[in-house]
C-alpha cells in the first residue's frame, strides 16, 4: 500500500514537473517563433492592407501607360 | 400455453434484474438532466440511451459474441466454449475469467466457438469496439476541437501557457487523493485507476475518454460521465472558488488588448507545437498530432473543405458513435459500485483544485509584473472546459467591473488548458500506461 502512495506521489512530481517544462519550453518557443517571423516576414499583419493599396494604384498605373504606348503605336501605324 | 410460457420467459420484465432496473433510471436521469437542464445535451443524450440501451434485459447489445453465448446458449454452447479456451469444466464463471485472461489465439477460438453457435457482438459492443478501443474517436474529436480552436489569444500572451500548466495541478492532486482512498482502504483503485480518475481534473472529455480507454476501460463510464457532467457544471463549481481566492481589486484590473497575430504565426504555431510532443514526449503525440493538425488545416486556409468537415459533420458523427460506446459501458456491474461513487467526488475534488491552482498562478504573476497588468480571474480558464470556463471569468470580470471585458484574455490560459491536460495525458501514459 505504502508503495502505492509512492508511485502516486512520484506520478504527481515527475508529471506536474513535465507539464510545467513542456509548457516553459512552449512560452520560450512561441516567442522565438514570433520573432522570427516579424524579423523574416516584418510588419505581416499591416502590409497587406498598405502595399494593397499602392499596389492597386500602379496596377492601373501601368496599364493606362500601356494603354498610352499603343494608342500612340496604333496612331504611328495609321498616320503611316 | 407452452408458447405463452416461452413468450414469458423470453420477456424483459421477467429476466430484468434489479441493477439493470437501476442502470436504466440512471440513463433516464442522464437523458433529464441533458434535456431538460442542458447538461453537455450533445454526449449527455447519446450516453444516457446508449445507457438504457445497454442494460435492456436479454437484449446483450453491449456484450460481446462470447459473453452473449455465455449468457444465452445451453449446454452444449458452453462445452464449446469450454474446449475452444482448453477449459474441462462448462462452468460459465470459469470460461469467462478464462476468455479475459486468454491469448490472443485462445481468444479467437472462443470467439469462432460462439459466432459457430450462432451468436454475435452486440451493436453497443461494435460501437466502442470500433470508435473507443481503437482510440479513434477521441482522436478524431480532438482533431475537430483543434480545428474550431483559435490559438490567437494564445500567441498574443504566450505567458498564459503557465496558467494552463497551474490548472493540470487538479490532476496529478486528484491521482494522490485517489491512492490515498485506497491507503485508507476506502476504495480499491490501481495506480493506472487512479491516473484515468485524475484526468477528469483535466476537463476535457475527449482526453479523459482516452486515456481511461487505455489505462482503466472497466471504469471509462463513470469516468466519462463524470466528465461531462462536471463540464456542464463549470459555471456552478468555479464562481465561488474564484471569489473566494481574489479580492475585488483584484478582480477588477482590466488587461491591455492583446496585439495582433499574423497569419503566419498561426500557421506556425501547430508546427512548433507538433516539433516539441515530438522531441520531447511521443506518448501525446496521438491526442496533440490530431490537435495540431485540426487546427493546421483551420489556420493554412487552403483546405477549408477539410476544416469545415473535421469541426462540423465529422465531429457530429463521431459524437453520435463516441456517446453510444460510452453509454455502453454503464453496465450494473460496473457502474453500480462504490468506486462509481469515489470516482464522481474526486472528479469533483480535482475541478476545484484546478481552478484555485489557476487562480492562484495567476495572483502571483500578477504580483510579479507590478500587481496591474493580469487578472487573476483568468487563471480559472486554465482548466480547458473550453469555452465555458473562459465565459465563467468574463462573467466575474464583468460582475466586478461592467466595462472589463476578460472573454478573450481568458481564451489563452483556455486553449493552454487543452494543451496542458493533453501533455499530463501523455505523461500518464508514459509512466503508468
């Protein structure tokens, strides 16, 4: 019986100690994770809201330069 | 007037003994309490007739083929039995402690001997064959959970991961109280017993079906229900330990809003997770794999057919399944017994410790970052139960103070909580499995 109490006690130390360093080493390696990934990935969360902008802008942009390019090819070619 | 005789014979009210009479109103208890007092109805309903089910006389749907050929057969059934497990007597107490206790290949043989004798697996028994012992649906239920679990409040206060650890404290104080009982010679729980017990501490169905699958299967109905039932009594059990454990300076400290998570993060966030159960404790590998991997397919946003599926339709089917099989367990012999009865008050005894030891974490790291940045109402939620526990301290917060709204700082220590039982699961395993 002696021996059981034991085996409980020594179940509750080793698992509590376990729980407790698994989830520190999960604290540690999210923030690690985080910081990677602003450094690699920098301001993810903004950048899609403020390059979609600008980049919507010089999308059509470019086009109306095209467009510009081939109306004045298209009249080189006429006048010709 | 003989057909008559044998119509008799062959009814309920004549072969219903009085422990299935009481398993089937602890059914209909259960199937009151879940829809009438909305006690966890998705599994409270599925298990309480899966109960009545089970102890339908005659019926054997929860027994297996041999067990039903014992039961029902004549003599010469048993003799067959007899001399499939190399037995010489036909005694049916004999041949069942024998089939227990038998060789996979002995095993086999009784179970030929029985089906040759015309009899089958009961449909509750194929149930949990397929959906519990295999280990399958608590998996893939916990797959679903993964897939409906948002890890952002997580990400954004990763400390919050130490209130879940705190919350586990429930467990592994419960598995103690339970050998205690046994020291005493109050009860009569192994050390595998007493493991399965404590995991209701943890607050999660799921985990708590499968490691009783594993460690105790001879109590996984108490356990089960005991369970689900203290989950459906979150509200009732944490208030007071809360109030009791803070003051109300203390739980009136509103947190600053917790900072945006990039995508990335979240699609990460599983990956980092799975890398860690991999390196450092396979034996959880089964319960957060399937975790990580629901809540992988919810984040990456390129397989939300999947997602839907693993956290709607599949989730429901395997509820169905999961319920009938628990149900099926809630045989007299097991149930009715003064270990059900242990069981249910150290399940009680292990929430209570959970949430004061979250509570408690929470006090302290609120003192150690100047006494104004953590409400010590959150550390409650670490005991998973999710979502409810993280409602029952936005509740209080919102008692303490009507503009201090704590729901999503306490989703943290929630989803922490998941992880934390999920990894004292494992290392149950590991030790006594």
């Amino acid at each position: 019986m002696d021996n059981l109490m034991s085996e409980g006690l020594s179940l509750m130390v080793f698992g509590m100690g376990f729980v407790f360093v698994f989830l520190t080493l999960l604290v540690f390696a999210t923030g690690f994770m985080s910081k990677v990934i602003a450094k690699v990935v920098p301001e993810a969360p903004p950048q899609p809201a403020r390059p979609a902008a600008p980049a919507a802008a010089p999308a059509p942009a470019g086009g109306d330069e095209l467009i510009a390019v081939m109306t004045a090819a298209v009249h080189q070619y006429r006048k010709n | 007037m003989e057909n008559l005789l044998n119509l008799w014979h062959a009814s309920g009210i004549y072969n219903v003994s009085p422990g299935q009479i009481v398993m089937i109103a602890v059914g209909l208890l259960l199937l009151f309490l879940a829809i009438s007092k909305n006690f966890e109805p998705l599994l409270l309903v599925p298990i309480g007739f899966g109960g009545i089910m089970a102890n339908i006389p005659e019926a054997g749907l929860a027994f297996s083929a041999v067990e039903n050929a014992l039961h029902l057969g004549g003599p010469e059934v048993l003799q067959s039995l007899a001399s499939s497990l190399g037995l010489d007597s036909a005694d049916p107490y004999a041949i069942k402690e024998a089939y227990n206790s038998s060789t996979a290949q002995a095993h086999t043989a009784a179970v030929y001997a029985a089906n040759d004798a015309g009899y089958n697996n009961g449909m509750l028994y194929n149930f949990y064959t397929i959906a519990i012992a295999s280990g399958a649906a608590p998996l893939l239920i916990f797959m679903g959970v993964g897939a409906m679990t948002d890890f952002g409040p997580l990400l954004a206060n990763p400390k919050t991961l130490f209130l879940g650890a705190a919350a586990q404290f429930g467990i592994f104080a419960t598995v103690l109280g339970a050998v205690g009982l046994t020291t005493l010679g109050l009860m009569d729980f192994s050390i595998q017993d007493a493991a399965a017990i404590g995991i209701i501490g943890g607050a999660d169905g799921p985990t708590a079906i499968y490691v009783a699958s594993l460690l105790a299967p001879d109590l996984l109905g108490a356990i089960a229900v005991a369970a689900y039932s203290y989950m459906a009594l979150v509200p009732m059990i944490q208030p007071p330990i809360m109030r009791a454990l803070t003051t109300d300076a203390e739980r009136q400290i509103s947190m600053v809003q917790l900072r945006h998570i990039s995508k990335v993060e979240k699609v990460m966030f599983p990956i980092v997770l799975l890398m860690l159960v991999a390196m450092l404790l396979p034996d959880a590998a089964p319960l957060l794999g399937m975790f990580c991997f629901g809540n992988l397919m919810r984040e990456c946003g390129v397989v939300d057919r999947l997602s839907d599926t693993a956290q709607n339709a599949l989730i429901n089917i395997v509820t169905i399944f999961l319920g009938l099989s628990v149900g099926s367990k809630l045989s007299a012999d097991k149930f009715l017994d003064i270990e059900t009865l242990g069981i249910l008050l150290l399940g009680i005894v292990a929430f209570g410790i959970g949430t004061a030891c979250g509570v408690i974490m929470a006090k302290i790291m609120n003192k150690m970052q100047g006494g104004n940045s953590i409400n010590p109402l959150i550390g409650s939620a670490g005991v998973s139960a999710v979502p409810m526990a993280a409602r029952v301290s936005n509740k209080l917060g919102l008692e303490a103070n009507s503009q201090n709204f704590l729901l999503m700082h306490a989703m943290g220590p929630n989803v922490a909580g998941v992880i934390g039982s999920a990894v004292a699961a494992g290392v149950m395993i590991k030790f006594v499995g």
